[in-house]
C-alpha cells in the first residue's frame, strides 16, 4: 500500500486549466456516492497531480482509535471485524487518506486475506485487512486503471457501488464497510476499458495538453517553482486550497437538502433517452452529480444548468457500443433533449427558470464559498485556480484577462480550424504513400488521407455528430461479423486474459507449490499433507496440528492469459484490389474485437512498395490500430521479407519489455513476393528467421480466384504455421462455434 500525505503534494488549486477534470474531482468530494471518476488523457496532463491533491480538500476523518477499518465514532459499523465499539471509545482525528492501489497488486492485497503468521504461529484465525479497508472514508487511486487486471477492477467498483466489501477466502468471512472516492486515470494510447467497466465509473472527463504557448510557459513555470521551493510554493497557495476545502466542506453539508424536482428528473431522462444509453445507472449518476453541482454552486433545488453539466459528465463513456467507438457526446444533442423536455412540460411548476441563478447566470448570487469560490457558473469556471491573482507572481495563480484569452480554445485548449480538425494537424501522406506524422498528432494519423480501401463503415471528422466532428477515422467491422478462436499452443505464464492456458492467479486449482515470496491462494490440503510427517517430532500427540512456516504451500492455478496479437498485413497491388482490400480490413477489424474481447495485446505492421512500416507499435488500444487501419495505403510490389523481417524485429524487441506475454502473429498475404532480387529466396530466409524468434504463427491465405499458386501454403510451410483460408478466419453468427484454430 501506498499512503499519501495529501499536505505534501503539488497544491490542487495550481493545476491550471483542465477545469472538467477539477470539477469531476470536486462533485464526487462533495458526494461520493456519484461512483467515482475516470480520467482519460495523454501522458503528462497533470491526472496524477490533481489526483493526488485532491485529498487534502476533504474534510479531516473522525475515528475509532486503534479501528484498523476506520470506524466513524459517532456511528461505527456494528460488523466491523474489530467491534463492536463501546459508545464512549476514544476516538482520534486524521487527515482524509489517499491509498494508491499498485497496478501489480494481488487480489488478497486488495481485499485482504487470512493473516497466516497468526495463523501459523498463533494458531488463531484473523483477518488481515487490505487497501479497501485502508481507504475507507478517503480516496483510492488507481493510475493506468486499464492496465489493471479485470477481476480486480470489478472488486474496486463493487465495493465502491456498495460501500462494503465482502471477504471469502481461505477459510475467512469478513465483511467490513468500504466507501471512498475512487478515481482512475489512464492513457487511451496503453489500451481501453471494457464497456462494462466503463460504465461502473460514475463521471469520465477527457483531457489534454494545452497548444497554447503562455499556458504552456505558465505550467512549466509552477512545476520549476513547485521543485525548487515546495513548502514555499505550498503556502503561496495556501489560501486558494483552504477556500475550496471549505467550499466542499459547505456543499457536503448542504447537499442533503437539495431537492431534485421532477421537472429536472424529466430532463434527465430525456437526455439519457436521447443517448441511448443502457440500463438506469446513467439516470441515477447524472442525477447524483446534479444534486452535488447545485450542492457545490449554493443552490437549494437542482437547475437546468445542473442537469446539462452533469450529462457532459456522466455520458459521454455511456454511449459507446463497441471498442470502435470513441466517448465522446454531441452538445446540440444534449441541448435539444434538455429543450424537449423543458418544452413537453411548459407549465410546470417545478420547471426550473433563471431566478434560481445570480447576475451572471451562473452560481448564486454573490461570489465566495456560497456561490463557489469565483462566483463562477457552471461550467468552466466552476473550479477556482485560473483567476485573479498577479500574474507577475509566478507561482501564483494566471491573471483573469490571459484566461480569457483562452475562450475560444477546445477542451484540450486546442484551437480548431474550418473543418474541426486542430489547425496545425494538416499533415499529408510523403511520396511514398505512407501517412506521415503531422506535428501535434501524438498517434501519427494521416487525418487527410485519400480514398481509402475499407470495410463496413469508416468514421471520420464529422461524420459521427457525437464527437463533434472531432473523431479521428476509424475503420469499423461489418455489423454481426465474428472472429473464430485462435490460440497459442502450449501452457504459458503471461498476465491474465482470455485467449490461451496460462498458469495464472485465478482459474481451476491444479496443483500446489512452494510460495517464492508471498503467499498468495492457499492449498490447505496439500499444506496438512506437508506438515502431517512431522507431527510426532514437533511434540504433538493430541490437539490441533502443529504448523511452521515452511509447511505452507499455495495453489497452482490454470486459466487464460491474453496475448501479443501481432497483424502482418500484406497491403501490396496484389492485395489491392479494392473489393478484396475490403475483405481482408473485415477479417482483420473482427480479429481486433476478438483481441479487445481477450484482453490481448495488438501491433500493426504492413508491407507494401519497398519496406514495410510498423503502423502501430504494441498496445492495448484495439481503437488506436483501427484508426491505422483505417488510413491503410495500398498498392506497389510485395515486400514480403521485410515485412517478415519486421516483425521478428517487433518481436524481439517486445519480449524484452514483456517476456512473459506470448506472440501469435498473424501474417495476412496471399504468398507472392515481387519485391527486390530473388524475392521468393529473401522471403523464405526471412520465415526461417521469424520461425526462429519461437512465437507462434497462423498465415491467413488471402489468394482468390480461379488459378492459384498456393504461395501462402508454401510460406506456412516455411513458418511451420498452421494455415487457414480469409473466408474461414471468421463467420457471421456468434453462435457458430468453431474449432480452435491453435498455432
């Protein structure tokens, strides 16, 4: 576990700019209940600071002295494993905890587990309490929460939803109370969160570097005076955070007398409809955070603006149906259900009108803790941070006149041209047809393109009206188009997924071991069978049996990992035939699913004219390799050694950054090789070299047409990989269950 002392970190009121992401922070201190937040955005966005600083604007944390889960004295939970509590227990006062949760960590950390050196040297049964229990009436942050395993995510977000985690293992029933503030922040580019994971977040906010070079300057400014000065820099900003600690201390207290009329129910269900959203919780959270938003601007009864700033909030990752699609939510959609609404309900009375806001249309009249700090209104300018203050302190906060000049900039402080791309984002493809990587463009995405060859739907600028004519081109599957299985053979050792056997922490029990370093799942069994032959020489003739520590042995389970999915795709003239380019983008982007689906691992490489080029390095972000995909150029000779050629290079540098996940490459060709001197003879050494790097093969034979030269046969042949036809590699009804085709 890791404690962070929240007076010690960079001051929340410094973070500049990103106001969704602060307000996101505020409404869930205001009332946890919304279910958390996650913030997505590229590295280096401040996620962690504001995170991190958000702690030390909760209220102080009332307890039970010595209660290891954190009992609240004036009303303990009457099962909590170290009660019952007297009514007149002596009672301490903390500051609220922020408890990192390790992406590495084991499922008995998280939950906790039997204390086995009480157990063992005891010979008493207790409870040993985890990070739930750590952060009970604080924060739990996960950073890179997508790269968190998936069993632990759903523990996390169960415990959040009911504010009490449920412990059954090893022989010990604990159930212990567990509300906090769960936040998460990742990074779209190391791959995304199941739909349903998404969903269990109550807010999600984008976020992204500012393109403005003063805001820029401003940032770097405060991080320099941050590292060469902390505490002086801490009590520059002293006054600014305790505002806004008071601010949440105030709205807490009033939240629960906002009242929620049914006018604003109907907006929120109208909006929600409008999205098409699944299931109530979307209903539910919006209406929490609308509740917390009015809570937070000083209002006695939720308004229209509340309504509006908690869908842009709460919907956004609700309203995505398949890993193609990119969160994001159409403001004029938003604004047409809220005046549908508003407009099917003329005359009622609880209809919400501007008297329940100040002079600027905003919060309530009047500015300071009541209205929000900066009197603000209910978007932007909700979060203080930006304004006042000299800007020619440079630690202090940005003058009122240099963030107005920002108004016109998108969330991402971008500032967008005629077509809704950022205006320096005009690069094109270079004379040799592969998209280039235009500045400001951190993907490398040829936004302009040319007419692509591709399958099913393309979205691109505009043509989604949920993103605002912001998505980038996204090649999508035809709809009902499934992936048959293909598998790694073998048993392996990589993280958990849900393609090929693995030895991993969850799954069927198949043997016992001695642990290396803690233990994780006991075998009780095989640990009664360890300790038995030695019971006579440990004294023992009646009574409980006798244990030491080296007695213990941990379960050995079997389940699935995910894998390294590695496309090489063949993107020659022989392959370019528009209708079988079409052909070939559908198998590959039902392939992705799958991968999606599996928990895997993805990388692009095509091969075309002269060389082949690594579309997209390996990542987890099945959206990222449809996008390449989707820019895919085709035509020229066929490169087919390089193309082999790369991807042993991928691999081999790959197996030094991850070893213990598998590759199962996936080589997309119909077998010819045109490319440079005796191509047949390069492309045949190059397979050999490939075959060598151990990971394992399947060539999809993409050869149509009446005369075939069964080149794909002969390249499997040469990979010693399995081959099967683009036609079988998938099949239109997920009922159809194939056989597994292992590698």
């Amino acid at each position: 576990m890791t404690e962070t002392v929240a007076t010690t970190t960079y001051p929340f009121s410094a973070v500049l700019g990103m106001a969704d992401m602060r307000l996101a922070l505020l409404l869930n201190a205001v009332s946890p209940a919304i279910g958390g937040v996650l913030v997505r955005g590229e590295k280096g966005t401040a996620k962690s600071t504001a995170v991190r600083a958000l702690a030390a604007l909760l209220p102080p944390v009332h307890r039970v002295a010595g209660c290891r889960f954190g009992c609240d004295p004036a009303e303990p939970d009457p099962a909590c494993p170290d009660g019952p509590h007297p009514a007149d227990a002596d009672a301490e006062t903390r500051p609220a905890r922020l408890v990192e949760l390790p992406v590495g960590a084991a499922e008995d950390r998280v939950v906790g587990a039997l204390d086995l050196e009480k157990a063992i040297g005891e010979g008493v049964r207790a409870f040993e309490p985890g990070l739930l229990a750590a952060a009970h009436r604080g924060v739990l942050y996960v950073d890179e929460v997508n790269l968190l395993h998936d069993h632990l995510v759903d523990l996390l977000l169960d415990a959040a939803a009911m504010g009490r985690s449920h412990v059954e293992r090893e022989g010990v029933s604990v159930s212990h109370a567990a509300r906090f503030l769960l936040v998460g922040t990742m990074n779209p580019e190391e791959g995304e969160l199941r739909p349903q994971l998404l969903d269990r977040f109550g807010l999600t906010v984008e976020v992204g570097a500012s393109r403005d070079p003063e805001v820029r300057v401003e940032v770097v400014r405060r991080r320099l005076a941050a590292d060469a000065d902390p505490v002086g820099f801490a009590a520059r900003w002293a006054d600014a955070d305790a505002q806004i600690a008071a601010q949440v201390a105030a709205a807490r207290r009033r939240l629960p007398g906002v009242r929620l009329p049914d006018a604003a129910l109907r907006q929120i269900a109208e909006v929600c409809a409008a999205f098409d959203v699944d299931g109530m919780r979307a209903d539910i959270v919006t209406a929490r955070a609308a509740l917390a938003h009015a809570a937070w601007h000083g209002r006695d009864r939720v308004s229209v603006d509340d309504v509006r700033v908690a869908a842009r909030l709460a919907l956004p990752h609700r309203r995505r149906r398949d890993p193609f699609d990119t969160p994001g939510l159409d403001e004029k959609r938003l604004d047409e259900a809220l005046q549908r609404a508003q407009d099917a309900h003329p005359d009622d009375p609880d209809d919400n009108g501007p008297d329940d806001r100040g002079p600027d249309g905003g919060g309530p009249q009047g500015g300071g803790p009541a209205g929000g700090p900066n009197g603000g209104g209910s978007t932007g300018g909700d979060v203080p941070g930006d304004g006042g203050g000299d800007p020619a302190d440079h630690g202090g906060p940005e003058s009122a006149g240099r963030s107005a000049a920002r108004d016109d900039a998108g969330p991402d402080g971008r500032t967008d041209g005629p077509d809704g791309w950022p205006q320096q984002q005009a690069g094109d493809r270079g004379d040799d047809g592969w998209p280039q990587r235009p500045a400001g463009d951190r993907n490398g995405n040829d936004r302009n393109g040319d007419d692509r060859n591709g399958s099913g739907r393309e979205s691109s600028a505009g043509d989604d009206p949920a993103e605002g004519g912001k998505s980038q081109p996204v090649a999508v599957p035809r709809g009902g188009l499934k992936a048959r299985t293909l598998t790694a053979p073998g048993l392996g050792d990589g993280v958990p997924g849900r393609r090929s056997r693995a030895r991993t922490g969850r799954g069927r029990t198949t043997g016992a071991r001695v642990p290396a370093g803690r233990v994780g799942a006991l075998h009780l069994p095989a640990t009664i069978r360890a300790a038995a032959p030695h019971q006579a020489a440990r004294g023992r003739l009646t009574g409980p049996l006798r244990l030491r520590r080296d007695d213990v042995r941990e379960a050995v389970r079997e389940g699935r990992e995910g894998n390294l999915v590695l496309f090489v795709v063949d993107a020659s003239g022989s392959m370019g035939a528009r209708q079988r380019m079409a052909t070939v983008k559908d198998a590959v982007l039902a392939l992705l699913t799958d991968a999606y689906q599996r928990r895997d691992k993805v990388a692009v490489i095509a091969f075309r004219g002269a060389d082949a080029r690594t579309l997209l390095p390996a990542t987890s972000s099945v959206l990222a390799a449809s996008t390449r995909l989707a820019e895919l150029p085709t035509g020229g000779r066929t490169p087919l050694a390089e193309g082999l050629l790369a991807a042993a290079d991928l691999l081999r540098v790959e197996r030094l950054r991850d070893p213990k996940r598998r590759p199962l490459v996936l080589v997309v060709t119909d077998g010819r090789a045109t490319a440079g001197t005796r191509p047949l003879d390069r492309a045949a050494a190059a397979a050999a070299v490939l075959a060598a790097t151990g990971a394992s093969c399947v060539v999809v034979d993409c050869e149509s047409g009446p005369v075939r030269l069964n080149l794909a046969a002969r390249l499997a042949t040469q990979l010693n990989a399995p081959r099967t036809a683009l036609e079988a590699l998938t099949h239109p009804d997920s009922r159809d269950r194939a056989r597994p085709v292992a590698a």
